[in-house]
C-alpha cells in the first residue's frame, strides 16, 4: 500500500487551484486506512505536460492534473473535448458532453494504466490580436501563434487559410513585440498572467474551444488502496474539481474585467460572423474526425450534442 | 567511424534545411512542412548521442579534473583503470535507466511523424550510452588485459553501489579528480541519489530526453555549427586584420583588438574554449608586438577568451532561457550592455597595462588600411546582422534564424571566401561541431536528471522558503548571490552549472522581486568568472594547453585581469538598469 502520493502540474503554487488540491490532500490524508501523504509539485517542476505522463509510466509520479494536451499522451480520445473549434455553444454543453462521455473516457484511460479522478474545465479559449477581428477574414491577414508541439493543430490552422506560426509559449511575448506573431488563442486568465493583452489588445468573444482537464492517477497506485480509501480519495478529489471548475469560471471574468480597465477592447460575437466563423471551421471538421479526434470519439460528442440540443 | 561521422554531417545538413525550409514555405505559400517541430527536436536527440559517441571513441568527454594525464607510469595507468571502470559502470547503469525509459514508452504507441514510432528514436539513448560504455573502457588502458580488468571492475561496482550509496559517491568522488568525463560525476551522484531515494533511475533520461527535444534547443547546434565554420576558415586573421586597423593605433590598441575579436568569435562558439585554441596563437604576437610583456600577454588572450559570453547568439544565453523558461530574445537584449561592461573593462585594464613606449614611432591611423580590410571581412562581420535581424525582424523563430545563420557561414565560407571545400572541409568542421555538442549536451542531459532529483526531493522548494525566511533584503541576497556564485564559478562547468542551479535561482530570485532576465546575467557573469578560476576554470586549462605554461603561470599571468573583471560583475549585478533597458525598450 502506498505511503506517499507525488502529483505533478503546470498550475501555479498560491493560486486557487492549488489551494484547492491541497484541501483535497488533507482529506486524502484523513481518509479510513489510508495515511496517505500527498506531495504537490506546482508551476511544471517536473516538466511539461508531456514529461509528467512520463514520469508517470515509470512511477516517479503517480498523479498529475493535465490538460488536454496532457491527458492525449496517455488516450488520445480525450481530444473529443477540446479539440474542434467551435464544436460546444456554452459550459453548459461542455460540462453535459463530458459527464456522458465520461465512463468511455475513463475506460480507455484505465485500459492505458490511468485512473480519472475528476474533470473539469477552465472556461474557454479566446481570440487576443493586434488588430480588431470580428470575422475570419480579419484574423486570416495576421499571424497567429499555435503551440509547436502541436503538429496537429498547425497542420489545421495552415489547411483553414491562416497564418499559422508554430512557436513556444515562452516566446509568445516576444514574438508579439518583434511581429513574429500578431494573434494569439488563448484563455483570459493566461492573457492577463503573461501580459500578451498589452500587445494584443483586441479579444472576440468567440468561444473557441474550452480548456479541459483532470486529475489522472496511476492504476498500480490506485489499486494498490483499500476500497473504504479508494471511495473517500474519490469524493474528495470530485468536490476539488467541482470547486476549480467554478473558481476558473469566476477567474475568467475577473480577468476580462481587469484587463478592460487597462485598455483590453472586447468584441462580441455577431450572428452573421458566428455563422462565418462556423462555417469556415466546420468545413474542417471532416479533417480533424479521424485524425486529430479518433472517429469514434468525434461521432459520439456530435450524437451528444444533437441530444442536448433537442 | 566513417557512418558516425556521414550521419552527424547529413543531420546537421538536415537541422539547417528544414527550418528554412518551414520558414520559406510559411512566407511564400501558407503551408509548411507537416510535423516539421517533432522531426527538428528529434534530429537534435539524435546529435546530441551521435556527437556524444564520437567524443568517446576520440577520447574527449569533456572532464573535471586532468590530473589522470599528469600521473605517469604505474600511478597512471591504475588511475586510468579505475576511471574507466567507474565511467564504464555509470554508462551502463544509464543504459539500464534508458531501456527501462524505452520500454514505458513504447507501451503508449505514440508516432512521431509519418508513421514512425517515437521509441524508436528514442531507443538512441540507451544504444548510444552503450556505444560509449565500450568506448570508455577502450581508453581505460592500452592493453586487453587491463581493458579485461576495467571491465570485470565495472560490473563488480555495479553490484557494490547498489548495496552501499556512500561508497559509491566516495569512488565518484575519487574517479572525478582521476579525470573521468564530467558527465560521468553528475550521472552517477544521480543514479545513486534517486536509487537511494526508491524512485526509478529512469527520471534521468526522461530528463535528458525532455532537455535535448525542447523546441528550442536546435539553436545550439546551429550557431555553435556557424562559429565553427568561422573559426575553421580565414575569419580570425580577416577580423584581426579588421580590428587591428581600427583600434590597433590607441594607446592598449592591440588589447582592445584582442578583447573585441575574442568577444566576436566567443558570442558564435559558445565559450567552449575555441576561442582560445583558434585565436590565441594569432593574439599573442600582436600583443608582443605592441610592447606587452609576455605574462601580461598571456593574462589578455586567457581573460578576453570568455569575453562575449554575454553577447548575443551564445550559447549559455540560450541554455538559460530554455531553463528558465524566459524568452531567449530577452536573455540576448539583456547581455548586451553588461557584456559591452566587461568588454569595457578588459581595454580599460589593457590600457593600463601596456609597458612605456614610443607610440609616436607607430604609424598613425590609415583609412585606406581599415577600409580594406572592412571590405574583405565585410561578409563576416554581417553574421551578427544576419542572426538578430531574421529574430528581431519579426520573420523567423529562433531556430530558423538559428538555421540561417548556420547555411550563411556556409556560403561565405565556401562560396565567397572559398577557405572551407564544400566536400572535404565541411564534413570535418561538421563532426568537429557535432562533437562538441554531443559532449555537452551528455553533461547537460544528466546534470538536468540530477535537478529532477533536487525537485523531487523538494530540496529546490525548502530552499527557496529558506532563503525568503533568513534572507530580508534583496541587496543582501544579491551579494549572497554573488559569493555562491563565485564558489560555483570555481567548482562547476558552466553548461551543468546553468541546468543544476538555474531553475532553483529563478525560484528564490523572483521571490525577493528580481527580474528572472537581470538574475540570468548575473549568474552567467559570474560564471564567467569561472572560467578564470581555479580548480575547474577552463580557459586556464585551454591557455596552458595553448601556450604550453603551468596552470599557476597562467592563473598568476590572469589574475590582474580577473580582478578588473570582478568589479565589472558587481557593477552589472547593482546596476539592474545596465540588464533590464534593452529588452524593456523592445517592448515598446
Ligand atoms: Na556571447
Ligand atoms: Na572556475
């Protein structure tokens, strides 16, 4: 049985996410046979996304809370949730996607040596240029950052017409300052911490894609706990991610808020650039189903959708 | 041998092409080259072991101590056998740390590009960690009987470290100052740390493996490629040609010329020592020329080799940033005026210096002089151009420009000069660079696997607390700074410097307010220091090699200068304005 619990993450030491994880380890801590220790090492000390998944098949770690980006190492099914741009109206819809795609989710997980503890989503992705954008066509004359790594992503920005500029984030900045870049998809929150807002002052409103993630644990470990531990580290780690869910949400209009005193211009969407924007984007759908997002995966959000919407 | 070279040469040739290529491509057309960033980060894995391999089988990992050369007869060969074994058994403890990093990975079936899996690529650090496994036991003696014995030693090591860790830091220990590559100290205090611990030594590789694919790491290899072909063609007697004729007349004119063309080369090769090897023999006459004395001379060429670690595309620069996850265009705008600081005060000291003379018996200054050999050196000193134009251009990400200036050294120096053939030449400089890299990516690969365990063993965040708890002011902490640095500077190579101390530096700067760019100068000024200091400082080393004097020689001959240089370094650390103006008025 373990004694110690080392998780890993890219959220920052102090913040509320952070404190919430915490609150959760105490409980761990608490939990009937158990006296678990839980260890969390803040701000991407143990590397990337990427590098925690691995540390994580060779149990240095044996937790993580991941994004996306991360959770596609171990399946990349999870891509279904954040993946296709434009795909989700409202949290509503992200949050009614995920719960009902969560026993299909978990199960391929587990079939990987993962075990979800909880999902949740940091609200959504926006737009940030140096030029107002309403409509594509405003976006396609400058250009906009996508993450290297993300072979995927900068093959589909190129194939939608756009400017795309594969760089890190820790260029992001500069690359804005020297004109590398002029447009940036990012969340409010990131726009605001990495000040990219000061010299891509224009945010749409557009609701991108939202910014999903969870906790993940390894199987070894989590089999290796009584079943009375494994329901108690369950709830606890249910009621953190409910709570990061709905502290992001707030963070993400705080943020806005706070950028918009220091000069931020926000447009909003517009139904006749929304249809353009749809347009455009679901032109590429057939690209992404199969490639980006296993088929199977990409049909039953869009089966799932329908439902919601009916 | 011939494969490992054709291999280093044609991936080299790749790391050039494909950025451009990318960059091309996104200009003109839109499109680019599908997985372009995987396939570059991956080519870079594969340089970095190949390189490594290569720097073992010619005997030239780069080491801590060269006392091992010094023993002679029986001493010596025992030392050599009882490095080799330590050496040996800590490539193969890596081996097993590699295969074991492999073996997670293939079980998550990802592909790299085009249908390749990536533990295929991956597979090269285990198999490259054998290859020099072999070949340090090769060097370890010169007969089999004693290769035999390093052999049998190694695997009775492995055995005896697994049961008792302090016996195996002791035998570390011992095998540093016997002369085994560096490398082989930082993997092995480790391997032994994380075993002790109960955690996997597959952290170390996933380390390395995370260090050597970071997205930013091909500049290394490609501006350190562009130096090299400078050096290796007729750059350093163009450029003294070039400076000489115009500062060359001032008073401590040929010390000016030795700190500005010493400044020049050091910014492209990345302080590796080349500097020195490639200028020091063409410096030397012209500072004994203009009524230097010999130790004085001596002192200038092994100060002013370190010269231009701050400026603009160096290689430390670049390593800082990618660790300290600060943007690489801001460590190059920060470095430039503190490096301009120490340039400074290496003509102020050389002027002082200078012994009585005539200076009326020199010719004067001669425009039709200067301006010739401007106009032969006048592709060279474009370089600089070239680099930070296409960066602060806005039109390539610091790889491509990277890559640009790497295929522009190319030109010049087989098109335009014609000093290098195509064929023959560029082959050679392209396994000499590939070497280099190698090596230092081997002690940077495990040094980060060292750091890993500093985090993991939360020694990184408890320093920190303890340091914001004990520590009030932030003036007191910078001169706190300073004087660990110095220590550092004269016990630790600079690369596994960077990657070991760095991350916990910025951890505990940012907490007392400091900005992470001005903490990053500081910190690779005072390693530049290090470089003049013994036990372990390079340029002493290299100078002596060199110039064929005493290590003490050298360090007497430097140490006027290494002072000078020291109160440059305050300066740069209390004044953060000198650090923090450049990339702020970027900013704008
Ligand atoms: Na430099
Ligand atoms: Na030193």
């Amino acid at each position: 049985q373990p004694q110690r619990i080392k998780l890993a993450t890219l959220l920052p030491r102090g913040s509320s996410a952070h404190q919430a994880l915490l609150e959760m380890g105490e409980k761990w801590r608490q939990a009937p046979g158990a006296g678990v220790t839980l260890t969390i090492y803040t701000d991407g000390t143990m590397g990337g996304e990427a590098e925690t998944v691995r540390r994580m098949r060779v149990d240095q770690l044996q937790g993580g809370v991941l994004s996306v980006a991360g959770l596609m190492e171990i399946d990349r099914a999870v891509t279904g949730l954040q993946t296709m741009p434009m795909v989700f109206r409202s949290l509503d819809e992200v949050e009614y996607v995920r719960e009902k795609l969560r026993p299909m989710l978990d199960k391929r997980l587990e079939e990987k040596g993962f075990v979800a503890l909880f999902w949740g989503d940091a609200g959504w992705v926006r737009i940030f240029s140096k030029k107002p954008v309403t409509r594509p066509g405003d976006l396609k004359t400058q250009k906009v950052f996508v993450l290297a790594s993300d072979s995927g992503q900068v093959d589909l920005m190129k194939r939608a017409g756009f400017q795309a500029v594969p760089l890190e984030y820790t260029d992001t900045l500069t690359g804005l300052q020297t004109g590398l870049i002029d447009a940036v998809p990012t969340t409010p929150f990131y726009a605001l911490a990495g000040q990219f807002y000061l010299r891509a002052p224009y945010m749409l409103e557009i609701n991108y894609v939202p910014l999903v993630g969870g906790l993940v644990m390894t199987r070894k470990t989590w089999d290796a706990l009584p079943p009375v531990t494994r329901d108690a580290f369950r709830q606890a780690a249910e009621e953190a991610g409910k709570k990061i869910s709905a502290q992001s949400h707030r963070e993400m209009e705080e943020a806005v808020a706070a950028m918009k005193k220091r000069g931020l211009q926000v447009s909003q969407m517009t139904p006749p650039a929304e249809t353009e924007w749809r347009t455009l984007f679901e032109g590429l759908y057939p690209q992404i189903r199969g490639n980006l997002v296993p088929a199977d995966m990409f049909d039953e959000v869009h089966r799932l959708l329908r439902e919601y919407r009916k | 041998m011939k494969l490992e070279n054709a291999i280093i040469s044609g991936v080299l040739a790749a790391l050039i092409v494909l950025p451009i290529l990318e960059a091309l491509l996104r200009k003109t057309l839109h499109v680019g080259i599908s997985g372009s960033a995987a396939l570059v980060e991956h080519l870079t894995l594969i340089v970095g072991m190949v390189g490594g391999a290569i720097a073992a089988r010619e005997n030239r990992l780069l080491a801590l101590s060269t006392l091992g050369e010094l023993l002679k007869g029986r001493a010596g060969k025992l030392a050599g056998v009882f490095g080799g074994s330590c050496a040996a058994a800590v490539s193969a403890l890596l081996v097993a740390a590699g295969v074991e990093f492999v073996r997670a990975e293939r079980l998550s079936g990802e592909a790299l590009a085009y249908g390749i899996p990536v533990w295929v690529v991956q597979a090269i650090i285990p198999a490259g960690f054998g290859l020099i496994a072999l070949r340090l036991l090769w060097h370890s003696a010169g007969s089999w009987s004693g290769r035999a014995a390093a052999a049998l030693l190694a695997g009775a090591w492995i055995v005896l470290w697994s049961w008792s860790p302090m016996g195996a830091l002791i035998a570390l220990g011992l095998a540093t100052v016997a002369g085994v590559p560096a490398f082989v100290t930082l993997a092995g205090v480790g391997l032994v740390l994380f075993r002790h611990a109960g955690e996997p030594i597959a952290s170390i590789p996933i380390a390395h493996y995370s260090l050597v694919t970071n997205p930013a790491l091909p500049t290394i290899p490609m501006f350190t490629l562009a130096g090299y072909l400078l050096a290796e063609g007729g750059a350093p007697q163009r450029l003294i040609q070039v400076f000489d004729a115009l500062f060359g007349r001032l008073r401590g004119g040929a010390a000016i010329v030795t700190a500005t063309v010493c400044a020049f080369f050091t910014s492209f090769t990345g302080g590796s020592g080349v500097t020195i090897i490639a200028l020091g023999g063409l410096l030397m006459p012209v500072l004994l020329a203009r009524r230097y004395k010999g130790r004085d001379a001596l002192g200038l060429v092994t100060g002013a080799g370190s010269l231009g670690l701050l400026f603009p595309p160096c290689l430390p620069l670049i390593l800082y940033a990618i660790v300290a996850k600060v943007p690489i265009e801001s460590m190059f705008l920060g470095g430039i005026l503190p490096g301009v600081v120490l340039l400074a005060a290496t003509a102020c000291w050389g002027i002082l210096s200078q012994g009585p003379g005539e200076s009326d018996t020199e010719p004067a200054f001669d425009w039709t002089v200067a301006r010739r050999a401007l106009w032969q050196a006048k592709w060279e000193l474009l370089m600089p151009v070239v680099a930070l134009g296409a960066l602060f251009g806005g039109f390539a990400t610091p790889v491509e420009a990277a890559a640009l200036t790497a295929l522009y050294a190319l030109c010049i120096e087989t098109l335009v000069y014609r000093d290098l053939k195509l064929t023959s030449d560029v082959p050679r400089v392209m396994t000499e660079c590939g070497l280099l890299i190698g090596g230092v990516l081997l002690i940077q690969g495990v040094a980060l696997g060292f750091t890993n365990y500093l985090v993991d063993a939360e020694v990184t965040a408890h320093a920190a607390e303890w340091a914001t708890n004990t520590i009030h002011s932030r003036w007191l902490f910078l001169l706190a700074l300073n004087l660990f640095l110095l220590v550092v500077g004269c016990l630790m190579e600079i690369y596994a410097a960077i990657i070991i101390q760095a991350p916990l530096l910025v951890t505990i700067g940012t907490a007392f307010g400091l900005d992470p760019v001005h903490l990053g100068i500081i910190f690779l000024a005072n390693l530049e220091l290090g470089y003049l200091t013994p036990p372990v400082g390079l340029n002493l080393l290299l100078s002596a090699f060199r110039f064929k004097k005493s290590v003490p020689e050298v360090l007497r001959a430097v140490t006027p200068l290494t002072l000078v240089l020291a109160a440059g370094v305050l300066l740069i650390t209390y004044v953060p304005a000198l650090t923090t103006t450049l990339p702020r008025w970027l900013g704008r």
